[in-house]
C-alpha cells in the first residue's frame, strides 16, 4: 500500500524537492501552505493535493491532519518545514514580529508534530521530521527571534524522539547549517561549486532518514556545504 506524506509549510524550494522525490517514490502527497494557491504548479507535477493551513493555529493543523486522513490516508511521513523570521536589535525589534516568527517557528512546529503523533500512535509507526538551521545550535547577531523558534524546535524533537521511538515513531531533526541553491541563485557564482546546498540532495537524505531499520535511528543529522565554515 503505499505510504502518504505531509510536508507543511510548502512552497518552492526545499519542499518542492521533497515533493518529487516523495511522489517518485509511489507516496501520496500532501501540501499544506497559508496561500495553496502557490503550489498548482507543484501539484500537478506530484499529483498532490494541496490545503490552506496556518501552522500556528491549532484548529487549522487539526483540520489538515483530518482532511488528509480522509482524503488520502493516514499520514505515515510527516515533515515539518515551516519557519518564522523577524530580523532586528534586541532593543529595537518589535516583540509582536518575535511572536509570530517563534508560533511559526516552534509552536507550529509542537502543533504539527502533536497531530502526527496521535494519527501514528494509532497505526503504530511513522516519521515525523523536522527542519532546523544553524540557528538551531548557535544564535546569530540581529537574529535573535529565529534563534528562539529554531532552539525550541530542537528541544522538541529531542523529546518527542525519546518519548515516540519505543513505539516505532522515527522522530529527527536536520540542521541545515548553509544556504540552499535555487535556479538562478546569485550566491552560486560567489561560493563557487557545490558551495550551497542542493535541495534534491537534502530531499535525498530526509528519505534515507525515513528508510532507516529502527535498530539505527538517527535522531539528528547535520547537512552543510563542503565549504560552509564551522
């Protein structure tokens, strides 16, 4: 039977990727976005079905998991790649874009992986995958906001692996510690090749990931580019 795949926060870079390459391998998929409007290009290229969905928004994420439930089946890879952002001095930055960016950021983040793990504590397996940044593991200057939800999601993940794993969950966090190429990305000519990371080839490991024998999980994997400094 074959296997149906979330990915929420949708859109044309890094999730596209994991759309083709989900769809490719006989999933059904799944496209959640506050605007799923943006991803009628996508959907026709995956045969996926795309859904209005806030992250941050508790009925929203609800709606979404029982939508996809009856529309397609019950989630058995669920990947959450939404974030928030709100750049600025610590003095200055304006606290009401630092709640939105951590609700999108973490929040959502607890949100989506809630009702993931209620819909596989019922079928009694499952992957729920999360997606981090350098901001994971190290704050940055001006960047205070992201560092907040990026930390609280790891925190998440870390919990919720050890918590599901005894009951076949696979839960992981990807810290994606570089910047990811798109077509046409000025970044390419000035970090030379293979200086970004290709989202194809992050898609790639999220799947290895999902694939893994549960007598070696993986619960957090570092991906960066071969000249991304440490």
């Amino acid at each position: 039977m074959a296997e149906t795949a979330i990915i929420v926060g949708a859109g044309s870079g890094l999730s596209a990727a994991l759309a083709r390459l989900f769809h490719k391998e006989g999933m059904r998929v799944a496209l959640a976005a506050r605007n799923p409007g943006k991803l009628a290009d996508l959907c026709t290229e995956t045969n996926a079905k795309a859904y209005a969905c806030d992250a941050g928004k508790p009925d929203d994420v609800a709606a979404l998991f029982a939508s996809v439930a009856a529309d397609i089946g019950s989630p058995d890879l669920v990947v959450y790649n939404a974030s928030g952002r709100a750049r600025g001095p610590i003095a200055e930055i304006d606290p009401g874009d630092v709640m939105k960016a951590i609700t999108i950021g973490c929040y959502g983040g607890f949100l989506v992986g809630q009702q993931a793990a209620k819909a596989m504590l019922k079928t009694g397996k499952g992957s729920i995958l999360f997606t981090g940044a350098s901001a994971s593991v190290k704050g940055f200057k001006l960047s205070a906001a992201f560092a907040m939800g990026k930390f609280g999601l790891r925190g998440l993940t870390q919990s919720m692996a050890r918590e599901l794993a005894p009951q076949n969950i696979h839960v992981a966090h990807f810290v994606i510690d570089g910047g990811i190429g798109r077509a046409g990305d000025p970044r390419a000519n000035e970090r030379g090749p293979d200086g970004l990371l290709d989202p194809d080839a992050i898609a790639a490991t999220y799947l290895q990931i999902h694939r893994q024998h549960r007598s070696a999980w993986t619960a957090e994997i570092e991906l960066r580019p071969w000249v991304e400094t440490y």
